[in-house]
C-alpha cells in the first residue's frame, strides 16, 4: 500500500497549460477524487500519474518511489476508464486474467484469483461470457474487476460512472466505495459530478485551468469554499454582494439555498428579507424556488416538500436566512 | 531537459522509423533515380530540362498526355454514372440477390485488364464473334478499337471501386436527416438530390480518384486496344524496354510526368474532401425504401445486366480455355487441350504467382498496418509525413516503379535485378497505400483506451499491439490481406519489367502466350488464374460470416 | 476470431510448402533469349532430354536482353545468349568468347562471324500477310509499292519500330528501296497514311489472322502458323523484294558453364533440331541443306524470293534520330 506525492507536475499542450504546476500527497489507502468541469486538467493529471501523458516538470512519486519517468505499463497501477475499456475479442474471465498473464502468475492462481475477483464484483459464474453479451454496469465491473485482481500499488478511475444510468451511477459509486475501503488500496478517482465526488471521497482535490483550486476533505469544501469558484461548482449556491444582506464590507459573499428559509419556518434570530416568488420547482423531497429581491438579484432557495403551501409565482414571500452560514469569499 | 524520446512515443517513433526506412530505400530511391535519369544530359552527368523540352516539344508524346487524360476523365465519369445508381438501388431498394450480386461485382478484380481487352477483340473485334453475329442480323456498330474501347473495358472492369464505397456510403447515411428534410417539406425524390446524394459524394469521389489513378497507370487495355492512338503508359513501356531504343532518360520524363499526373489529382481530391466531410453518425443501416413495381422491376433489371455483363469477358475467357487452338487459330470444339499444354511446360508459374502474391500480401500486411498504427495514433508532422509518403505508390504507375527499381538494384550494394524479390518488394510497396488506408479506417474505430487499459495491467506497448490490436483489427487485417492478394496475383504492369527467367508468374504467360499467338494457353492460364483467386475470396467471405456470427 | 487465426496459420504452411526448392541441377545452362515461349519451351525441352543439362531460360525482348548482358559484363550470370538480330550480335562481339561450331560448313558466311563469335540460327523474311476470307487472295497487293494505294487506309497492321527491331528493318528497308534519303521518307510517309500502328508484332498477325484487319506487315513465319491452325492466312513475299533478317546465337564471354554452352550452339544448329523447329514453329533455318520444300508451312527457297540490299550496320548506327523520325511521322499521319 502507498501514498501518492505528485510535486510540481506540469505539462502543457501548445499553449494551453493543461496541468499548471501540481503539488499533491494523497495518503495511503485513501479514497482521493480529483473533481473539475471539463478541461480543469484533471484527466491529465490521472493519466501523468497512470503513465499515458509525460511531464514538462515535477515529479511523482508512489510511496519513496519515483514513477513518472517508468513506462506505463511497469508502474503496477490498476485504471477503470470511463468507456469501459474491456477487451472485445476476450471473454470476462479472459478480460481479468490478462494483467495476471503479464505478470506470469501460473495458471492455477489465476484461475483461482480471476473467479475470487469476479465473485467480488458480483459477476460469478460469468467468466465464460463475452463483452458483448453484458449490460454497461456489467461491463464497468468486469474492468473493476480487471484492476482489482492485480492487487495494484494505486487504483485509478477516470470518470468510471458517466456512460452509466443515474439509477445505477448512485448504486455502484457505493460499490466502488466499499470495495475500495476494504481491499484499502489508494485510489484516484477522477469525475466532474460533485455529488458522486462528495459520496465516495475522503477528500477531493477541486481543480480549474490546470491548477489545485481547493483541497479538502467534501463537506468542508463544501462547508468552507475557499473561492468563488469552489462555492459555485460544489452544489448550488447564491452569490450575493454582502451589502445585499445588509452586512459589512465590499465582498461577495456564498448563501447556500438550503440555508434560506420561509419567514414563518425559521427561527426568530435569523435576519428577514423581502421579495417575491420568480419560479417554484417541486422535485419531490424538495421543493426549490426564486425569489426576486427587492434590488432585482434572485435568490435561490430550497426547502423540503411542504404540501400544505403553495408557492405561486408573484406572490410576495419574507425570507430569513441563517447567518452562521453565509461564507465570506475573497 | 526531460529523457529525450518519452516512453510512451518509444513504439510509434521506432515503427514510423523502419516505415521511414524501407519506404526511403524502396519508394523514394528508386523514384529519385527515374527523376534524375529524367533531368541527366545523354552522357548521365550534366542537370538538364533538356529531356523535357524534347518530349513534351513532341506533338506525340503531348498527344498521349491529352489521350490519358481524356480517356481518364472519360472512363471516370462513365464509371461513376452507371454505380452510383447500381449503389443505391443496392442500399435502398429492394432487389433480390444482392449478396450474390455484391460477390460477382467483385469478380472483374480478379482478371489482369489485358485478357479482358483480348476478350473483347474476340467478342467486339471488327471479326468479334458478336460482331459478326451482329452483322448477320444487319446490325453494326462502330469500332471497338481506340478511346471508346478502352473506355468501355476500364468501366466494366473499375465499376467496383466506386460500388463498394458509395454502396457503403448509402447504408452509412443517418436515415434522421432524411426524415428532417422531408419533415421540412421535401419530396423523397428532392430529398435524394440535395441530402443523400451529397453525403455521399465523398464516397464516389474516392472511388473515382481510384479508378481515374489505374486508368492513368493501366498499361494492357490500351496495349490491346489504343490500335495506333499514343497513350501514356505504353509509351513509357516502350520507352524502357522497348526492343529497338531503349531510352531511360525519356521514360524517366515520361515516368515522372505520370506521377506529377496523379499527384495532383490526388492532392485536388484531397483539398476537396478536408472542406466538405459530413459524418453522420448513423447506428442502424436505412430501411429499405418501399416503391412501386415498376421501379423495383427497372432497379433489379439494371443492377442484374450491369454485373452480368461486366463478367461477359469475364466467363468468355473461361469458356475460351476449354476450346480447342491450333496454334493460335480457335476452332469452336471442346477440348483440355490448353490446360494439359500449359501445365506440361511448367507448373512453375502458377506456384510464383501464388508465392509472390502470399508474400507480398504478407509484406503489405506487415509494413503497412503498423505505418497505420502511427499514422492513426500519433499526431505530429513525422506522422503526417510518413502517412504522405505511404500515400504516394498510389500516384506512382507499376511501370514507374519498376523501372526505377531497375534503375536502382541493378548494381551496388544492393543487387535485386534477376531475382524473386524484386517482384515481391514492387508488389508490397505498391499495394501499401491500400492496407494503411483500410488499417487505419479499422484503427479510427478502436477506442484507444483498450490500449491503455492493457499497458496499465502490464502489457508493453509492443505486446499490446500483438494481444490487443492485431486480434481486434484481424478480420479487417484479412480481408485486406485477400484483396491484396487477388490484385497481385492479376498485376502486369510492373510485373512485364521485373520478371525474369524462372520467375515468370501467370500473368506473364498469359502476356507471353498472346504475343506468341498462343491464345490456348493465355486462356488456360487466365481460367487458372481465376480459380485460385475466386479460392481465397471464398474462404474470406466464410471467414468474414464466422467472424459476424462469433461478435 | 481463432479460425481467422488459424486460417493465417495455413497460409503461413502452404507458403513454406510452395517456396520452390532452389536445388541445383549438376549440369546446367543459362540461357538468355528472346524468343517466344513456344520455341524456347520445344527447344529447351528438347536439348535437356537429349544431354540432361538443364537450361535455365532467362526470357526478354532482345532489347532487355543485351543491356542486361551489358550490366554484367564483369560478372556474366549467362551461358548464352539466343534469338538476338544480326546487328546487335555484331555490335556486342566483345562480350562474346568465340567457338567454332560443328555446323560451321552448313551455314553461309554471311550469316556466321568470321571469328566464330556468333552464328546465326534462323532467318526472317519480312512479308505481308493477307486475310483471305476477308480479302480475297487474288485481290491482294504484289509487292510493298501496292500498299501505297489509298484504298488500304486503315486496313494494314503494323508495328510501332520503337518497339519491335523488324518494324525498324521495314521501314529502314522502305527508305531504301524507295530512293534513299528524304524522297523514301517521303513515300514512306505516304505508307503510314494507310497503316494501323499498333504496339507489339503479336497484334499484327493476330489482327490479320483473327480478321481484324485484311493486311499486315509482319515476319514470314507468321503466315504458316496461322495458316497450319486453320486461319485463312497467307504470306506475300513482295515483287519489288524484301531482305531477310538473321537471328543467332552466342556464348557469353566468362560464363559460368563453357561446355554446356557449347553443346547448346551445336545442338541448336542441327540439321534434325532446324527441321524440328521448322516444323513446330515455321522458322526459316540460315543452314540451307534443309528441302523446304518438303517441310510443312510451304516455305519457297530463298532462290525464289527477290532479296534486297541492306545496310543493316548504318541503320543501326542512326537508330536513334530514326526512331524520332518515326514517331514525328506516325504523329503526322493520324
């Protein structure tokens, strides 16, 4: 088992500095999500640490290990892609003994190991199937399969999720969490969606044009956005200069929708605002709607499912918001 | 200052090196030689235009050039208005028997040109058995001899290169934006015109550049039929190895105005594709279109009498072979007497062309995959490069090559003149364009990310390119290795400079027989040629349905 | 997916399976000719069933055939060099190693080098052949001076000289006999007018005797060949008189089986191997102890046939400009 130390890593594309000077330790066994829009440069930096991209500059290192300047197929990594990347022209069984055969194990072993890896993923007894006769999920546990049964240094998972279904994007990330826990190997995991970020993660690293925007553990990012950019791309939020709310200072601050009340619902000592209802949506638990201010800024709020009222657009609704939670950002 | 070559790039660069290698020794050599033989005074020493003045200063050989061109353009054309019809009738409406006309379209491939143009003089010729079959029903018809002629045997025998392109192109085309337009108030009819057709035209204008380049190189048709009218490739034939004068430096002028012919048709077709690529990202293939009998009648009608009669020469020459010759004179009785004849002399010719072809098959395969894999997976000028140079044999007539390899392994170092090998080096370098084009279409559709995935569980580069690539690109590998093989086993043009001694391979006796006036055994050998050339098609055609049935 | 590997597999067998084994024969000759397949294969054939050497046969127009002697000159991978005219044996004799042959008497002077560098095999007397079911055998032109007549246009074949040494002879010869000098170009240019150039001598006397074309200007052994196989072909043997051109054979100076090389001139010289030829293939032998006739194909006696003076050694000396001269005059006549 080993941590990662990433130290300085760059790499640039033409002009574009795609990975802008990184520096980076993950520790030893644990659950590490690199999380940007697209083009933030996370991609490339999983796949520096993979071996598929050089560096310009910096270093990586596994454990004491440096890594960067191996080929890519001697760094002992295990990668899930986010297509899959199961070998057409192998069965499953085929597909998971294959780093087994590179690594020469004898045949009796991989055997053994390839049946123990499928049961893991819950795909025993496919073994003898081929790729084109299995679902996408079932394709996306046969490449995880494929990467546990190495028993690799590091996992990597560049986007494993997003050619899935939303049902079964939130049942597998669980998997993926567990398994990942309880074989303990440390895993870098790449994905633009905060949500499934902030469910398997012990901490994400939050990165734009190439850089290290803020790391944390999820719900202190989330909590504690360091940068109007963290604020915005982790969940919802309303960005709102202070004086809006009638605080000091020139600054923006961040109010998180759920952190916005109804008059009548909140408690006394909260600060009250005045507007009128914009657009309501009703999602089901929750229920989320604008409210147009007085200075014409809307606000977003979200509160759970309240069948008894309605909200309709234009009519005039008091809000109180919680001060303990307005985040004040540079 | 990193370690100069990134691992990653270490696969690529050392392959894109040994393509750079053999293409420079076997391409570029050989070409500088024709090219400078081109640009050398009388003595070989001084640089001079002066062969050029002289040749194109000759309102013969100037009349050759404009004769190619036009019968280029012309054959061209007629090709591309009898298949793109036949295309889509094949594609859209309901004919019966397509698999089975789809197998015969192909056939025509197999037939070195020459014997077809010989099959038509004795079908077509002013004494043609047609002709006079003709005659005696008072009906005649012009000449088959010169510019019609030869136009009509180069589209009888090229239609398929425009067939199978626009044919796939058809089925290729998302069937959504036609539904859009006629959504937007468009006749089916007015869809056809200003949608579909479009979209295919990229299609037809490859499949046309490619029959234009073989009209322009193709030296046997005119050969038989041009009678006394001045084409390019001929003359450069009788330029270099011409019985009274040899001229290497009026070849190499000839030679290298061929390849600056093509080239810049290549290049005009190349600047015409990059501003209009529509790729339509169609998942199912286009329903069949439902129409009336009348059309399904003429459809079915026009797709059965286009490839029949494209065989006529084609089973003419079969049924020739089983009559009897004495001598050179065919008299209309059965007989084996041709096939006997030729097997007595020397089975040795079949056994080179069958050898030649396989290892020169093997050759494409082996330079040219990899150069796709290059060509497919790095993006840098040295890949741009070397996909240019592996382009470049398509401009290049096998009369050209040819003598440039003369020009060039005659002596020195490397001696090849004489032996087999220079035959099978022609072959592979020639046929390379074809197999990195059709290697690299099946690269664009493997997701790279296989590759990585099998570096990341500990395969090197080069084992994942033989674990991983080659399986996956192995069906599309083969049935380029078969068609490779069929066109080498029918190649004359280069083959008429190279061969020597022993190393005749059929087509040559055929060549030879015709000189001879041994028309039995020119008939014989083409019937044998057809033979093991349908073998290997057939097989591919199961294997392909296996490899289907299997994924 | 494994049967497209194994069917790789056994394509990779048959290939080592058919790779012609290199064995060497112990005796063996090369020749290099440019005959046509029909008369090597019965003379090859013959000669290695007689003495069991084996010939390996190096096939090429004659053209081909003397600059690859040329090439290796230093090195000479040939024995022997057959089927080549008079004047290109005459202008390479310094590749050639003499011998005196064991026909020597039979064959006239003019047709054997005086230091036995060469001797001459067959002869070729240039002939207009006629189709006669399309023209009728006694409608049919006497002699070179007839085919003037504009009522041929279109309707003789002929060969392009730059691709065939009997062509050039024809055209060089109708110079001559037409006055020499720019009044035989001129007539000559006359002939073109009336000629279908084609691209090699095959399609002549396949033209003529398939009917294609009613005339041909061609070699002599064409119109027995057609002729015996059934086609409505004969020769004329032009009145205002043709020239005959000579095919020999040589031994390679340095070559790598002398012996052999000698036994191949003796035997292809012989009075029966020249009647076998004569038979099968309508060669006209330069041995003249041979009663045409006699023999199939109808051959008359050179006796009988009015021969021309030609300079063959001048007109090959000024090929080049010739052949130029030529190719302008096929241009102009179209």
């Amino acid at each position: 088992m080993t941590g990662i130390v990433i130290a300085g890593a760059a790499r640039s594309f033409g002009t574009v500095r795609a990975v802008d000077g990184v520096n980076l330790t993950v520790g030893d066994g644990e659950f590490f999500t690199l999380l940007g829009p697209s083009g933030c440069g996370k991609t490339t930096l999983l796949r520096m640490i993979a071996g598929f991209c050089e560096l310009d500059a910096g270093e990586i290192r596994f454990g004491a290990k440096r890594i960067d300047q191996l080929p890519a197929h001697t760094r002992d990594i295990g990668m899930v892609f986010q297509n899959y990347a199961v070998f057409p022209n192998l069965t499953v069984a085929g597909n998971v003994a294959y780093g087994l055969k590179a690594r020469r194990v004898a045949a009796a072993d991989v055997a053994r190991r390839v049946d123990e890896a499928l049961a893991l993923v819950q795909l025993a007894g496919y073994g003898e199937r081929w790729p084109h006769q299995l679902s996408g999920g079932q394709l996306q546990r046969v490449a995880i399969a494929r990467a546990l049964v190495i028993r690799p240094q590091v996992l990597l998972f560049d986007e494993p999720l997003s050619n899935l279904d939303a049902r079964l994007r939130v049942s597998m990330r669980g998997e993926i969490r567990e398994l990942q826990k309880s074989l303990g190997i440390t895993a870098i995991y790449v994905t633009h969606d905060q949500e499934e970020a902030m469910s398997v993660s012990d901490r994400i690293a939050l990165m734009q044009s190439g850089r290290l925007e803020q790391v944390g553990a999820p719900a202190e990012i989330y909590r504690n956005p360091t940068s109007r950019f963290s604020a915005e791309f982790m969940g919802t939020t309303n960005l709102i200069e202070a004086q809006a709310l009638g605080r000091e200072g020139a600054g923006m601050v961040s109010l998180r929708p759920e952190a916005l009340r109804l008059d009548a619902d909140a408690p006394a000592g909260w600060p009250r605002l005045g507007g009128s209802v914009a657009h309501v949506e009703v999602l089901g638990p929750i229920t989320r709607f604008d409210v147009r201010l007085g200075d014409g800024s809307l606000l977003k709020v979200a509160t759970l499912d309240e069948p008894h009222r309605a909200l309709a657009p234009g009519a005039p609704v008091t809000l109180a918001y919680d001060p303990a939670r307005i985040t004040v950002l540079p | 200052m990193r370690l100069a070559i990134p691992h990653q790039q270490r696969l690529p660069l050392a392959i894109a090196a040994l393509g750079f290698l053999f293409l420079g020794l076997f391409l570029l050599y050989p070409l500088f030689n024709v090219f400078s033989a081109s640009v050398l005074d009388g003595e070989g020493e001084k640089f001079t235009f002066a062969n050029y003045v002289k040749i194109l200063g000759r309102p013969f050989y100037r009349g050759a050039v404009v004769n190619t061109l036009a019968i280029g353009v012309a054959a061209t054309f007629t090709t591309i208005l009898i298949s793109v019809p036949f295309a889509f009738a094949l594609a859209r409406l309901p004919v019966p028997g397509k698999a089975a006309i789809i197998a015969l379209a192909a056939m025509p491939l197999v037939l070195p040109s020459f014997v077809s143009a010989y099959a038509i003089v004795l079908l077509l010729g002013r004494a043609g058995i047609v002709t006079q079959w003709l005659q005696s029903w008072g009906i005649g018809f012009g000449s088959i001899y010169g510019a019609g002629g030869i136009i009509l045997v180069y589209t009888l025998t090229l239609y398929p290169y425009v067939l199978l392109p626009t044919m796939a192109a058809f089925k290729a085309v998302d069937v959504s934006v036609e539904e859009a337009a006629q959504s937007l108030g468009s006749s089916p009819r007015r869809t056809l015109w200003t949608v579909t057709l479009p979209i295919v035209i990229p299609a037809i204008l490859a499949g046309g550049l490619l029959v234009f380049i073989e009209t322009l190189e193709n030296f046997g048709v005119p050969f038989v039929l041009a009678e006394d009218m001045p084409i390019f490739a001929v003359e450069a034939f009788k330029l270099f190895v011409g019985e009274t004068a040899p001229n290497p430096s009026s070849a190499g002028v000839l030679g290298v105005l061929l390849i600056a012919m093509t080239s810049l048709v290549l290049l005009i077709q190349r600047r015409f594709l990059s501003s209009r690529r529509f790729a339509t990202g169609a998942r199912s293939a286009p329903p069949i279109l439902r129409v009336g009998l009348g059309l399904r009648l003429l459809a079915t009608t026009y797709c059965w009498a286009v490839v029949l009669l494209a065989l006529v020469p084609f089973f003419a020459i079969v049924v020739l072979s089983f009559m009897e010759f004495r001598g050179p004179v065919l008299h209309p009785n059965f007989s084996l007497a041709n096939f006997t004849a030729l097997f007595e002399r020397s089975t040795r010719p079949l056994l080179n062309t069958l050898m030649f072809a396989t290892l020169a098959a093997l050759g494409v395969t082996l330079v040219g995959v990899p150069i796709a894999y290059v060509v497919t997976r790095m993006r840098s000028a040295m890949a741009s490069l070397l996909d240019v140079i592996a382009t470049l044999p398509f401009a290049v007539a096998g009369t050209v090559l040819a003598i440039g390899f003369v020009v060039s392994f005659n002596s020195g170092w490397l001696i090849l003149t004489g032996g087999p090998f220079i035959m099978v080096l022609v072959y592979t370098v020639r046929k390379v364009p074809f197999a990195v084009r059709s290697s690299s279409a099946i690269l664009h559709q493997i997701d790279p990310s296989l590759e990585e995935a099998s570096i990341s569980l500990g395969r090197s580069p080069l084992q994942t390119f033989g674990r991983i690539l080659v399986p996956l690109m192995l069906g599309g590998i083969l049935s380029g290795f078969v068609l490779t093989w069929v066109t080498i086993a029918s190649e004359l043009s280069a083959t008429v400079v190279l061969y020597s001694g022993q190393w005749r391979t059929l087509t040559v006796v055929m060549f030879q027989a015709l000189e001879g006036g041994g028309g039995g055994i020119a008939t014989a050998a083409a019937s044998t040629l057809i033979i093991v050339t349908l073998l290997p098609i057939a097989m591919l055609y199961r294997l392909v349905r296996r490899y289907e049935l299997s994924t | 997916m494994t049967a497209a590997a194994r069917a790789l597999a056994i394509l990779g067998l048959i290939l080592t399976v058919l790779l012609p084994g290199v064995a060497a024969a112990q005796k063996k000759v090369v020749v290099y000719t440019s005959n046509e397949s029909t008369l090597n294969d019965l003379v090859f054939g013959a000669f290695t069933k007689e003495t069991g050497i084996a010939v390996e046969p190096v096939v090429a127009g004659s053209g081909v055939v003397i600059r690859r002697l040329q090439a290796e000159k230093d090195r000479p991978l040939g024995d022997i060099v057959w089927g080549v005219s008079r004047s290109l044996l005459q202008t390479n004799k310094a590749l050639f190693a003499p011998y005196v042959s064991k026909n020597k008497d039979a064959i006239p002077v003019e047709y054997r080098d005086p230091t036995d560098l060469w001797i001459g095999n067959n002869l070729h007397l240039l002939v207009i052949l006629q189709n006669t079911k399309i023209l009728p055998a006694d409608q049919g032109p006497k002699g070179w001076n007839d085919l003037l007549d504009p009522k041929w246009k279109g309707k003789i074949a002929f060969t392009d000289p730059a691709n065939s040494g009997s062509a050039y002879a024809t055209v060089t010869m109708l110079v001559d006999l037409w006055g020499g000098g720019d009044a035989g170009w001129k007539k000559v240019g006359v002939l073109f007018k009336n000629l279908k150039v084609l691209n090699r001598s095959s399609l002549v006397f396949q033209g003529v005797g398939n009917g294609e074309y009613p005339l041909g200007i061609s070699l002599e052994y064409a119109g027995p060949m057609w002729a015996s196989g059934g086609a409505p072909v004969k020769a004329i043997y032009p009145n205002d008189g043709t020239i005959a051109s000579m095919e020999g054979v040589a031994i390679i100076k340095n070559g790598p089986d002398p012996e052999e090389a000698k036994a191949f001139v003796d035997f292809v010289n012989r009075k029966d191997v020249r009647e076998m030829i004569l038979k099968a293939t309508f060669r006209r032998p330069t041995r003249t102890d041979l009663d045409l006739s006699s023999l199939p194909g109808g051959l008359p006696p050179l006796q009988q046939v009015k021969m021309l003076d030609y300079k063959e050694d001048a007109w090959t000396d000024k090929r080049k400009e010739t052949l130029e001269r030529i190719k302008d005059l096929i241009q102009e006549s179209r």
